[in-house]
C-alpha cells in the first residue's frame, strides 16, 4: 500500500474522511501528538489501528470528538465533576473517562466498562472529526513502543506502507499526549497519565487532585493498572537510555568515567558545550514547554548518534514537566543513576 501525505487544505480533508467513511485509517494532527484515526462506532476500522501501530488488543483507545453535543451519545452520563474539567480545558490535551454507551464497540475500550474521551483543539483534528460526521477512534501514530509521532514525517517512518494516508498539520504544539483523568466523587480528579493539562491547573480549579503511582514508578505485569497502556513497553529509541539523577557536574563526571565506551548524551540546550561525545538536545533546563515540544524528536534522533548507551539529562517533576519525566522514564526503561 502507497501511503500518501495529504496537505490539510479542502481536498486533503476531504480526501482523508472519505478514508475513515470507508472504514480505513489515517494519520491525523492533533495538538498534542499525531493520532491515528478510524471510526470509533466500527469495529472493523478500529481493528485496523491494532493491526497497523502492532498495539497490544488489551491497550484501549481515546475517542475523539469535535463538539460537547458529540459526547452524551457515548457515555452513560456526564458526572458535574467530568462538566466541570470539560468547561475548562476542552478544547484541548486533556482525555476524560466515562462509563461507556452500548454505541461504543468493546474494541475501542479493549472490554473495559469505560470510555476515554478527548476534544481536541487542533482546526485540522476537529475539521477532519466535523467532514466525516464520526467520533474517531485515535491512539498515537507511531508503532507500538515507539516514541510517539510530532511530525508527519515521524508517522511515516513509522507507519508508511501500512496506512493509507497521512494528513499534515505542521509540527505538534505540545508534543507530549494528552492529560488522563479519571473523576472520583464529586471533586476529585485521578491522573493517569500526565499531560499538557497539568496537575497545579487542575488543583486550581478546587479539585482535589491525586497521581496515579503509574506515572512514577513501573506497574510490574503481574499487579492492576488503572490504565492498561501503563504497563506496556513505550517510547523506546533502540539505543539504551540511562537517565542521571542529579547536578550537572555529576552528569559531566559520568560522561568522563564512560568515555572510552560507546556513549553519546541527551542534554538540555547549552550543556553541550565541552563535550566530547556524541548528544542531542531537547530544551532549555528551565523551559519544560521546549522540552515537551522536541522530546520525541530528540528520542528518534538518539537512534542517529551511532553509541550503545546514551545517558541523558533528567527533566524536574512538576508542572508540565511531569509529562516530560513520566515520558523520559519510560524511554529509559526506568534505568536511572544518581549523579
Ligand atoms: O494526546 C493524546 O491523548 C493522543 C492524541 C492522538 O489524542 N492519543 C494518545 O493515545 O496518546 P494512546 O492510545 O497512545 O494513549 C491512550 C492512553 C493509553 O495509556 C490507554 O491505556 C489509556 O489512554 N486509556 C484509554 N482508554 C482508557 C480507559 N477506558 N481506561 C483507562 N485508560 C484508558
Ligand atoms: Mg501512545
């Protein structure tokens, strides 16, 4: 199969829905990362995202939607807390959970009794989602494992020849997916997984926010997740990343102990200076927008150094950066030294 790269002007959008009405997949922009999108109400288009990205069939998918009205007929109901977080932050990088409809196929929520729901804000997301009419189905782009997908390009490389189309939208704003919440109560939130909606932004609605251990720490196979895809294998360069823990000096002393082996660095910008081996960087220390931004990027590109190992900077935990360090984590295999 020739993948195509559609421009996202009327003819391309109108060429990639046409794809989803048929039952296909196609890669779609989106604010956070690229999805890969397909009818959420089909089965058989949603078994198509599995077979493509090589997705474990337990890991279920976020359903996207383009308006608030698009929401009931997927959930049973809409508790105030889930009102509240939606008048907020949708449109945007925050996902919600649901007590699912019967309109949502058992293949989208992997048999969960849950759906997870997101309203993006990107134009070309909610064009494409408008221009075929459906909710869509869309976990992120890349194979299973990979880092996920902010470019087109990323997408391709990934997925070329598996998918029929690719909608461009230019380079993803946060880069980083979406927040993961499920509501507890009448005023709490539980992440999931961090995201582009941040902790301190949910706590300053007056809700009583809670993190998930998942987000920290490796959910071994044997013991529950809340959210299955915390268990799988993700965002992995082939290069082994081991992430350092502590003052810069101590990051420059462990380079220096490993420097007649095959080593490169994953440092924030500037720290570069000096070195003598290998790097990519992927922010400044102090800007965890950046860093979310280029961390993909910055994890495809450790595969071009040419080393075995690549030690890497660790980002802070708060803020978005939580995102940044739930992501980095899971690229290192949660190997970390202390510096
Ligand atoms: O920003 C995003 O969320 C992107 C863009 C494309 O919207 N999508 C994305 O999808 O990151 P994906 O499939 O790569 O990650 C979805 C996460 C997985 O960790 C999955 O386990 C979790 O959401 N999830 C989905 N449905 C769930 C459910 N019913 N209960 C618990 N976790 C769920
Ligand atoms: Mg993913």
């Amino acid at each position: 199969m020739e993948t195509k790269l559609l421009t996202s002007d009327t003819a391309g959008l109108a060429a990639a829905a046409a794809l989803l009405k048929e039952g296909q997949v196609v890669g779609m922009p989106t604010e956070t990362v690229y999805g890969l999108a397909a009818n959420a109400l089909s089965t058989a288009a949603v078994a198509r995202i599995f077979e493509a990205k090589g997705r474990p069939q337990d890991n279920p998918l976020i359903v996207h939607i383009a308006s608030l009205e698009d929401l009931p007929p997927l959930c049973r109901e809409i508790p105030p807390v889930c009102a509240r977080l939606a008048e907020a932050f949708w449109p945007g990088p925050m996902t919600l959970l649901f007590e699912k409809s019967e309109l949502v196929p058992d293949g989208v929520t992997a048999g969960l009794p849950t759906v997870a729901v997101r309203f993006p804000a990107h134009p070309v997301a909610q064009a494409l989602i408008r221009e075929s009419g459906l909710p869509l189905a869309a976990p992120s782009a890349n194979t299973s494992g990979k880092p996920s997908p902010t470019t087109a390009g990323h997408v391709l490389a990934d997925l070329n020849g598996k998918i029929p189309a690719v909608l461009d939208g230019g380079d993803c704003l946060f880069g980083v997916e979406s927040t993961v919440l499920m509501p507890m109560g009448t005023d709490r939130v539980h992440i999931l997984r961090p995201g582009g909606v941040t902790a301190e932004q949910l706590a300053a609605l007056g809700l009583t926010v809670t993190v998930d251990p998942g987000v920290l720490i490796e959910i071994k196979p044997e013991e529950p997740a809340l959210s299955p895809g915390m268990k799988h294998k993700h965002y992995a360069p082939k290069t082994r990343l081991i992430l350092a823990e502590g003052p810069l000096e101590g990051f420059y002393r462990l380079l220096d102990a490993h420097k007649n082996e095959s080593v490169g660095a994953l440092v924030f910008d500037g720290e570069e200076q000096g070195l003598s081996v290998p790097w990519v960087s992927y922010g400044a220390e102090n800007d965890p927008a950046a860093q979310a931004h280029r961390l993909f990027d910055a994890l495809r590109a450790l595969d071009g150094l040419g080393v075995d190992t690549v030690y890497g900077r660790m980002p802070k935990k708060e803020g978005l950066a939580l995102a940044v360090y739930n992501r980095i984590l899971r690229a290192a295999a949660f190997q970390v030294v202390q510096v």
